[in-house]
C-alpha cells in the first residue's frame, strides 16, 4: 500500500510531460496533446491503484503512451481503406471509388471559386443543374433532368412532388427496403403520399394497376427491385404497358431504378438490366437513380423524364433541402462524361473495371501477389489461391456472382478473427473477409497501387505478437 502511495506521488504533472521532446516536438494541436497526457497519466494511475508496479522508467512509459495516443488523434476519422473484399459497391465502405478525372475535377473546383450558379455568358445568375442536364439528357434521350443529394433524396423529392396527398399505385412484389431502413412505404408516408399496394408478392398484372385507378390516383409507381429477386412463378408489369396505361388515364408514371445503368452490360456477360434510356423511350414521365452504385460516380440521385415533370420537382421546395452540392456535382459531371463513349467508361470508370476484370486476370493478379507475400511469411501463415465469386453489393446485381479469384490465408498463431482485426486497425486498414476460417484477400476491388501495401500491412500484422 505504502508502495503505491509513493508511486502515485511520482506521476509527473501535465506540464512536465508536454515539455518531453517527443511530445513537444510532435504534431498535433496543443488541446490533443494535453488530452493524450492526461489520458495516459490516468492510465498509469489506473495502474498502479490496481495495485501492479508501473514500469522501471515511469515517466519514459507515459510520455511513449501519450505519443501513441496523440498520433491516434490526430489520425482524420474519415480515412482511406482498403478493400479487399471483392463487393464492388460496399456502402459501409463508400461505395464506388471516383475516375482520376473526376478525381481532378473535384480538387479544380474545391480549391478556387467556381461558376456553380453563375452564366458566365450572361453574367445573370445560372442554375447548377445546367452542369449536368444537357448531358444527362443526351445520355438518356430524356426532355430534362435534376439531381439531388443521393437516390432516397430524388425519390423523395419526385413522389412528393408528383403525387402529395394523393394515392400511388405500386405492386406488392417492389414494396422494397434498402438497407438503412430506407423502405418504399415510409418513404411515401414521408412524402404524404397514400400507398395502394396491388397484386401478389410474385406475380402483378396490369389489370391489377387499372382495377386500383380512382379518382385520387396521382402515380403509378414502379421500383426496381435491386436488392433481391423473386423467382420462380413471377409477373411484373413491363414499362411500357404501365405507361399506356397512365396515358389512358392520364396519370404519370415514375420508376426508382435504384442502380441504374447508363447502357447494357449484357455485352459483358452481366444480367440483362433494364437501362436508363430504356425507361425514358418506353416513356416513363421520371426516373431516378443513384450516381454511386453501378454508375460509379459520387454520391447523388438522378432524376431524369418529361420536362413538365422535371420542372415540377425542380422548383419543390423539397429540391432546395436535398441539393447537390459542387464537389459532387464536379465528380457527377465528368463521370458522367465519361459515357460519352461507351469503351471510355469501361476503361476510366473503376467500378466498371473490376466488373469486368476476367477470371485469368485475377488469377494472375492473386498468383503475383502469393509469390510476393509467400516468402515473407513463411513462419507465419500458409497462403494459397482460390476460386471466389464477388459480388456486386449496394443493393445491385443482388444474384449476380461475378466469377474470380482470391487469395487464402490461413495464419499459424492467430485467428482469422485476430488477424482481420489487426488489418482493419493498421496504420493503412485493410478490411477482409473470413471464410472457412480462412481470411480472404480478394483483388478484384484492390487498386492495383495498393497491392504493395496490402502484403506490407499483412506481413507486418502477421508478426506481432499475439496480444
Ligand atoms: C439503393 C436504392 C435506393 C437508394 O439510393 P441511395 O443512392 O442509396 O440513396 C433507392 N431505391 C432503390 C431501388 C435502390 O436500389
């Protein structure tokens, strides 16, 4: 007891600590150096009530604690990762990373003074959707579009827009919950638009749609539904038909197609998915989708159709919450200029790349990469290659396995738990995945300049101790 009451009275003072070289000297405002030493004082203290001794040099062991604690600080929270999991479009981790080009986009309009709502031919104010409409439109075939915040944001702004107080008609088979309780019904609810679900979980026809038209009807609402299937015994209505319909009953017709897709990757030996421009030529008055899922864009809501509807959702109020703002709007315009030509946007377009890259070039990938890791982790964990489907993720493709490769790592003196918790807290995190108590390192989503730091942070995390 004596004991620990003399080493409590050796705990140095805050301000003795921060005058140590190796924290006076660090980086790191003064607020989180005094907040580190104090954090690691109380740890000693903790320590030494506990009744353990602390170390031989006290003082060296607090001051090399508050250091740790200090970098771990100063770290931004919101950092880059590493994603070694092989789904594409991760929404814990981002989604879609951004083109070079739209990349430099960002960093020319975010450093100087832009036109976001300036005509620089007119000097009169401009809109910011000016930006983007013209070629979001030559793209589509569509009469106007807006873009907003991200797709729950355009669906929002177009049901209210379109159909507030008054009923829309959907089939129960696409009363679909996005991750992050974004369901259809809420959002309608939200919107103040009246739900009348029609036909079955599987199978919905159009009579059904004209049986429900009354004189409140203000929609008929179709939604992709992205991020599961129904199969077997099913029936949707196509677009095309529901549009006659509305056009027979005058009423417009809108379609959420969650991810759209600005052309047919069937090509690519993808599923066949309904495109944009398809939806505008069968006629559909709205369509909105996500600047972030397939696109491969930033984070954004699309909203493309009639002009008369356009120009209803533009001047909602609602469209004024949920504006997008320049720095996507900058990514979102070069992105989307990509698709210019088709060929283009398979080359610069990351998310389109990993799509496509082929088996054989993922075994080649993950064949270098085990030569290159194998030799510096002999002692420390087996590795070996396997045949691993990716998926598409972000509530796209749900069925869809792209066919690939990846590399298995089975540690010698750590679980597959320990070791992925290691990768995810290193200096540059890594996420992978478990399976079949193996850790998983999928290439498919790892950019190429990242591969050299992926085997660094797993040799080095590998050797640690175990602790
Ligand atoms: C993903 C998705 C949304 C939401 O889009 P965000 O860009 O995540 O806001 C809406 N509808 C459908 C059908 C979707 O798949």
């Amino acid at each position: 007891m004596n004991k620990s009451i003399d080493d409590l009275k050796k705990l140095p003072s805050i301000d003795s600590l921060l005058l140590k070289p190796q924290l006076a000297a660090a980086s790191g405002p003064h607020c989180l150096k005094v907040e580190a030493a104090q954090e690691a004082v109380d740890a000693c203290r903790k320590q030494i009530l506990q009744g353990d001794s602390p170390q031989d040099d006290m003082v060296a062991s607090i001051v090399a604690d508050a250091s740790q604690r200090l970098a771990a600080k100063a770290h931004p929270s919101l950092r880059e990762v590493i994603n070694a999991t092989g789904t594409l479009l991760h929404t814990n981790l981002g989604r879609a990373p951004l083109s070079e080009a739209a990349l430099q986009s960002i960093n020319t309009v975010a450093r100087s003074y832009s036109n976001l709502e300036l005509n620089l031919k007119t000097g009169k104010r401009g809109h910011r959707y000016s930006h983007i409409d013209t070629l979001l439109c030559r793209l589509t075939g569509a009469e106007a579009a807006a873009v907003v915040n991200n797709n729950a944001g355009a669906v929002l702004l177009a049901l209210t827009a379109l159909a507030q107080g008054d009923e829309a008609i959907v089939s129960r088979g696409e009363l679909v919950e996005i991750g992050g309780a974004f369901r259809i019904p809420d959002v309608m609810e939200a919107g103040g638009v009246l739900l009348r679900e029609v036909g079955t979980t599987n199978k919905t026809h159009l009579g059904d749609y004209e049986t429900a038209i009354n004189d409140n009807t203000g929609l008929l609402l179709k939604i992709h539904t992205s991020n599961y299937r129904i199969v077997g015994f099913t029936d949707s209505v196509p677009a095309a038909d529901m549009v006659a319909l509305g056009k027979q009953h005058k009423i417009p017709v809108m379609e959420d197609l969650g991810s759209g897709m600005l052309f047919d990757l069937s090509p690519y030996g993808l599923p066949k998915e309904p495109t944009v421009k398809e939806g505008v030529a069968a006629g559909i008055d709205v369509l909105t989708f996500s600047g972030d899922k397939l696109l491969g864009g930033p984070q954004a809501g699309l909203i493309v159709g009639k002009k008369w509807a356009i120009d209803k959702i533009r001047n909602h109020p609602l469209a004024r919450a949920l504006r997008i703002d320049k720095l996507t709007l900058a990514a979102l315009e070069t992105t989307l200029s990509h698709y210019l030509d088709e060929q283009q946007a398979l080359d610069e377009i990351p998310v389109l790349r990993m799509l496509n890259m082929s088996v054989e070039c993922l075994e080649q990938r993950s064949q270098t990469f085990k030569e290159q890791l194998q030799q510096q982790v002999t002692q420390t964990c087996t590795v070996e290659i396997i045949r691993e489907d990716s998926c598409v993720g972000g509530g796209a493709l749900p069925i869809t396995n792209l066919p690939g490769a990846a590399v298995a790592l089975t540690p010698l003196h750590l679980t597959p738990d320990q070791l992925t918790n290691r990768l995810r807290s290193a200096e540059q995190a890594v996420v992978a995945r478990i399976q079949d108590d193996r850790v998983i390192i999928n290439l498919r989503t790892v950019l190429a300049n990242q591969e050299a730091t992926v085997i660094e942070t797993l040799v080095s995390s590998l050797q640690q101790k175990s602790n």
